[in-house]
C-alpha cells in the first residue's frame, strides 16, 4: 500500500505573516470571484492570491506563481527536520461538538486503478489542466488533498501523540477550531509510517487535485527530475469519530417543459410518494429522511420552490434495481440514493442526460442544508430559476468504501466530508526535493 514519509515543510512564520485566520483559505473548488476578493482582502499574505491567482490564461498562473515567490521570501518559514503535520479540527453540527483528527504527509502517488489509492468519484479535465498549470508555474504542491484509510484501534495516534509539542498554528475561521502541530521526532514519525504501510487510501476530497500530481510527477519523471513520486496529502482515519459526512443537495433548473405531476407519474412506479408541509428546519428535514430510508431503502425529498410542500419518496418494498434504468449498473452503485437520484429522477424523469449532469448545465450543487431549505421556501432566495430541490441523505462512509472497493466511482458531488481542508496550512516545493 502507499507509504508516506515526512518532509520539510513551508509554513507561514507569524511573526511576519501576520494572524493565521487572515493567512488560511478555503479550497479553491469552492470559493467565487467575490469570495476570492473578500478573502484576498484579509492580508496581502493571504494564500488564495496563489491558488486563485487575479486574471486569465497563461498570465495568471505566472501571477500565482509570483504570489508564491514573494510569500516564501516574506511569509513562510521552512522546518529544518523533516516532519509530519498533526492536524485538529474542531467544529460543531446541529448542536453537537466533534474533534476530526488527522496529519498531512507526502504520500507516494500511483495512478488510480493501480490499487494503492483509490477514488470514489469520477474527475473532470477543466478542473485537472486548471491545477497543473498552477502546479508546472510554482513547482509546488500547495492544496491538500484528503485521504482516508481504516483504523479502528486509533493506531495512528498513539503513534505520535507522545510526541506533540506545542502548536505551530491556531486559528478559528468560519466555525471551525484549526490547531496544527509539528511531529518531527524519528521514532514517532517511524511508528507512524509503519501503522500506515499496509492500509488502502481512500480519497474523500480533492480528486483533481491528487491526480494533477500524478500528472506532474509524470512529467517531472521523464525530464529527469527526481523527488515529485511523493505528494503532500492530508489523511485521516475512516473510523474517526469526528468524521462526519454531510450531503450535497441538487437544484435543478431550465429544464424545458418541467412538469412536476409528470415527473410524479413517471417516478410512481419505483418510489412510494407522500406529501408533507415543508419542513421548518435542517434537522426536521434530516429526520424524515432518515425515517423514509429506514429498513435500507432509498430515500430522498423533491420540492417546488414556493409552493410550502414537498414530496418525500422511498424506495417500494418490490423494488428490483434489474427492473429499471439501474440494470446496467454494478451491483455496488444499484442501492446507492445519489445514484438513483441521478439516474432515475434526473436522467429518467426529467430527461437531464449524464453529460449534461456532468457540466451542470440543469444542476446548481448546494452543500449548505439551510441554504437549500431557503431556497425551496422562497424562490430565488440564494439560486435563480431553481425548479426543483431534491434533498438528500448523507452517504453512509461504509457504502463509500464499498464502491472504492469495487473498482466504481460515484457521480460527482456524492459526498460532502465536512468541514473541507484549508490551503495555508502547510506548502511542499518540489523544487527542494530536487
């Protein structure tokens, strides 16, 4: 399986850089052109001037990379000893307090399908070329990408808990609590990289961005440049109590002719159906959900914005994915409620077909459950146009696992592992591998 090793990191030198919360970003995936000015607002340091750097075609990449230049001159500090990065994240839903643990590593790269890391949902080339690019201009990997692999006893953190000074880095930014410490004691990073040789590496997040390293090392390897076989991951344990998984809700719009009694009929022959008032908050709505799929059936919400009702339907007791559009499928996708969401109401029952899902042409992606609800109460009320808001489950990790296992991928968006990694913690040049 993949083996990791330690590495001497790029980090922000506070002293200089200034505050932490001004300093750190979110993934550049989900940050706008205004959420990209505001958080450039925060500090001249701030990261996201290299992720999302100001601009177009090749000018911008060069700006990103100008960015860096001035932040490792200025900003960032390198440890002196190779080390691993223990990471803490501590952050609250629905009332409830959870601690994610994890560290960030250079992890050896290998092409999916290769068995040593593998994906569970299928990349775009827009979003892969956009990276490298930025990757071949700084010759650094500056974005995490998130892994998980299995432990159940917690191995990993006896490994290096004895060895945790104190943080080289503090920040609480949008709810959540970010505390980073340095391990770089050899023993410890030692037992570490052995509890971790032998597990499988699952990615939860930032597909496009682990095979863009792939890409690069490729081309690094065939000019002659040693050192990029290793990317810098965060990874963090599939049996974690603070892993939470939260869904990602769809809205779909400018479908011709949407006909909701239509749709209705069409979908009656696989799901029971009923009709409720709208639920009047985020938990309410997660509880008729979870109470709609129990007994391991599928179960979603649809709803028309404006209208103060939606439809909760469950899979039929007789339901037999052979019996429908699912016939095709693997056995491991058949059960799965973001794929017959997708392939029965969306592709079946509204005629959205897969490339059209695949470029988002009908679909707005909508993390933020309350977001979705205020959109399914008031038309307009953070997306236009919305004709329909189908609310989903959270994907159970466990039927992760089991299409990663398989050898499938799910459709994008099918998982949300909440709260997403910052940029800023931590940077890796392959220029000092070199």
């Amino acid at each position: 399986m993949p083996t990791i090793r330690p590495f001497r990191g790029l980090r922000y030198d506070l002293p200089r850089a200034g505050r932490a919360e001004a300093l750190l970003a979110p993934p550049y995936d989900v940050v706008d052109e205004a959420g990209r000015r505001a958080i450039a607002a925060r500090s001249p340091n701030n990261c996201i001037r290299v992720i999302l750097p100001e601009g177009e075609g090749p000018a911008k990449y060069a700006r990103g990379a100008a960015q860096f230049q001035r932040l490792m001159q200025e900003a960032l500090v390198r440890d002196a000893e190779p080390s691993v990065y223990v990471y803490h994240q501590t952050f609250e839903v629905e009332g409830r307090t959870y601690t994610r643990k994890g560290f960030v590593a250079l992890m050896e790269l290998s092409p999916f399908g290769a068995g040593k890391v593998l994906p569970h949902e299928r990349t775009l080339s827009g979003p892969k070329a956009d990276r490298l690019e930025l990757m071949r201009a700084c010759d650094a990997h500056l974005e995490l990408v998130f892994g998980l692999f299995p432990d159940p006893d917690r191995a990993w953190e006896a490994a290096v808990d004895g060895a945790l000074d104190g943080p080289v880095l503090k920040a609480d930014l949008d709810g959540v609590r970010h505390v980073l410490y340095r391990v770089h004691d050899p023993a410890a990073v030692e037992r570490l990289v052995a509890v971790i040789e032998p597990k499988k590496v699952y990615i939860a997040d930032g597909h496009h961005r682990y095979t863009t390293m792939v890409e690069y090392a490729k081309e690094l390897r065939a000019r002659g440049r040693p050192g990029a076989d290793f990317g810098m991951v965060y990874l963090s344990n599939l049996d974690d109590p603070g892993l939470v998984v939260l869904p990602t809700h769809r809205l779909v719009h400018g479908v011709a002719g949407f006909d909701e009694a239509v749709l209705l009929e069409r979908l009656g022959r696989w799901f029971t159906i009923g009709e409720a008032p709208l639920p009047d908050d985020v938990p309410a709505m997660r509880r008729r959900l979870a109470q709609a799929a129990e007994g391991g059936r599928v179960a979603f919400g649809l709803a028309v914005p404006g209208r103060g009702t939606w439809r909760v339907l469950s899979t039929r007791p007789d339901f037999d994915p052979a019996a429908t559009p699912l016939a095709i499928l693997p056995p491991a996708l058949q059960r799965l409620d973001v794929v017959l969401l997708h392939e029965l109401v969306l592709e079946a029952g509204l005629g959205i077909s897969k490339q059209a899902q695949a470029e988002k042409r009908n679909l707005y992606y909508e993390k933020s459950s309350e977001r979705a609800l205020e959109d399914a109460r008031t038309p307009g009320a953070h997306h236009e146009g919305v004709q329909l808001a189908c609310f989903m489950n959270a994907t159970p990790v466990e039927d992760v696992v089991a299409v990663c296992d398989s050898g499938e991928v799910m459709p994008q968006k099918s998982t949300f592992f909440h709260p997403k990694i910052p940029t800023g913690l931590v940077f890796h040049t392959l220029a000092e591998e070199s």
